[in-house]
C-alpha cells in the first residue's frame, strides 16, 4: 500500500495520468527502432557505393496470389528503396511446377547483377518448401533459411542469420533489458523463427553472433498449458511465437518481464482485417517491463534486418 502511494506521488511529479499508467509496461516502439536501423543501413550502402562497389540488389519471389504476401513484399521493396537497395518482385502462378521454381532460382543464383534472393512463405503446398530454401545459394540468402546458414548460426560461425530472430534481439538490446544469465522462453519451435532466436537467446554474447547468454526455454503446441505458465513465469524474457492469437495472458507473466510479440494473425472483422499478436496485450502490459505491440513491433523490424542481411549478401558476392 505505502509502495503505491510512493508509486501515485512520484508519477504524478513525473507526469503520468494516473499510477496504472506509470506502473505499466514500457512499450517497445519497433516502428520508431527500425527508423533508426534504416538509416544506419542506408549510411552502410551509400558509403558501399562510394567504396566503388555495385547498387545491392534484392529479388523476391511471390508464388500465388496470397494478399498478405503481397503486402509483406511491396513492404520489402519499399524499404529496399529507402535504404538504396534495388529490389524486384517476380510472381509466379501458383500451379508453377517444383521444377520451373528451382530453374527460376537457380538462374538468380548465376545472375551477378543479384545480391539477394527471398522466396516468400507460405508458398502452394504442392511445392516442398525445404527444398526451395536449398534451391538459394547460402550466399544470397538473404532469409538465412537454407541449412548450411542454419547449420553455421547452430555452431555460432558467421552466417546470413534469419531477419525476424536478428529483428528479436535487437528489440532486447536496444531497450538495454538485462539479460546476461537471465531466463528466456521462446513460445513456438518453427525452423526459420522459433528455432533462430532461441539458438541467439542462449549463446555466447563474446561468439561471433553477439547472442545474449540467456538461459532458454523452447516451449511448444505439445507443452502443457500449466507446464507453459510454469516456464513463462520464470522467465526475464518472453518470445512468443506461436501464431495463436492472445495466448500468453497477464498470469503466466513475471512482474517487470520484458515480452516480444512475434505472433501476427490475420481476422476479419466487421470494420476491416485486424492483426492479433500472441500475447493479449491489455492485460499483459498491466505486469511487463517492457511490451512490444502488434503491430508496429516485431514486423518493421524483419524488413530492416532483411535489408542489413542484403548489404550483407552484396559483401560476400562483390567481394
Ligand atoms: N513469410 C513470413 N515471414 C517471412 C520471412 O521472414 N521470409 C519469407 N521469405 N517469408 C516469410
């Protein structure tokens, strides 16, 4: 009670409306970071170019015609052109064969004028989608999904490094969250999200990935709802990615935790779509240190990261 009134008399000093207000979480502004990521990129590629090198150059592939990929990618190339990136889309008809997507790329992977290449996901289930990530050459992939960059991230030797997880940790550090020897817990095991922050959560900050020495947790659609609240509570740092809309509630949350929300569902309603994140944000902002909104958290962080992995791609093909 005393701690309240402390709490009510110092926030109303400092401006704040009311104490609910001054004890919720700091909101982690992921539109406002990755402004400041864009610039620092296109810094990067101006002086690339002046260095003599060649324009970088992102290619993304659209196979269908599923609206959001539509949007995620037009997003991309946008930001692609802020940051002095060149970028094209090529669509293809879902009823592409396996075979003419794998020539597609395969021709972009001979094509010196390219630096990255992206297959947007999801793609027609009657093409195999590990199979196409195979197809880019690890060195302009620039999603980090093929296996030889999984494979170098997993022993912490230098790769291109998916962009959602590199977004993720860049969340935590600039919010200067404490996180050394603290407790993670990822929510959602998927190859190219779930899996590539977790490995970037737990490794070692002095290894070439500048990973954050956390202990982690990967928990899972078979992990029991009380075993979940059980790890999450523990947890300094929760990442939920699990794609199910509102799952992590205000109870399974440590006082002052810092919680990412990766997850982005589309829903219709009646006023137009809506994007639902993982984590039931009214309530779980009432217990965080720090929260992420969905959206304008996670998201423009992917497409600044996909743009620094670009540059990135553009080192190791011009070089
Ligand atoms: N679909 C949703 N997120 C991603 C991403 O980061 N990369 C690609 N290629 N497809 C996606």
């Amino acid at each position: 009670m005393f701690l309240r009134k402390l709490v009510s008399v110092i926030g109303r000093e400092k401006g704040f409306h009311s104490t609910k207000a001054l004890l919720e979480a700091a909101i982690i502004d992921g539109n406002n970071i990755a402004k400041q990521i864009e610039k620092e990129v296109r810094t990067s590629v101006e002086s690339w170019i002046k260095s003599g090198k060649r324009r970088p150059k992102l290619v993304a592939i659209i196979v269908g015609d599923d609206p959001a990929s539509k949007v995620y990618v037009s997003r991309k190339v946008k930001v692609a052109k802020a940051v002095g990136i060149d970028a094209e889309t090529i669509t293809f008809d879902k009823s592409i064969s396996q075979k003419h997507l794998l020539k597609a790329i395969e021709n972009l992977n001979k094509d010196t004028s390219v630096d990255g290449i992206l297959v947007q996901l999801p793609i027609p289930k009657s093409i195999n989608e590990r199979e196409i990530c195979e197809a880019v050459t690890p060195a302009k992939d620039v999603d980090g999904f093929h296996s030889e960059n999984m494979g170098k991230l997993s022993v912490d030797n230098d790769s291109i490094v998916p962009a959602t997880a590199l977004g993720v940790i860049e969340l935590i550090q600039r919010t200067k969250v404490d996180t050394f020897g603290k407790n993670a817990v990822v929510i959602g095991r998927s190859k190219h999200v779930g899996l590539p922050i977790a490995l970037l959560l737990h490794s070692d900050s002095k290894g070439v990935s500048g990973a954050l020495d956390m202990t982690t947790t990967i928990c899972h659609r078979h992990t029991p709802p009380e075993e979940l609240k059980k790890f999450t509570r523990l947890a300094d740092v929760v990442v939920a990615a699990a794609g199910v809309p509102g799952l992590v509630k205000k109870d399974m949350v440590k006082p002052g935790a810092c919680v990412i929300d990766v997850g982005i569902t589309r829903v219709d309603t009646e006023s137009g779509q809506k994007l639902l994140g993982d984590v039931d944000y009214e309530s779980v902002k009432e217990i965080a240190g720090h929260i992420t909104p969905v959206p304008g958290g996670v998201g423009p962080m992917t497409v600044v990261m996909l743009m620094k992995n670009t540059l990135k791609a553009a080192r190791k093909n011009q070089s």
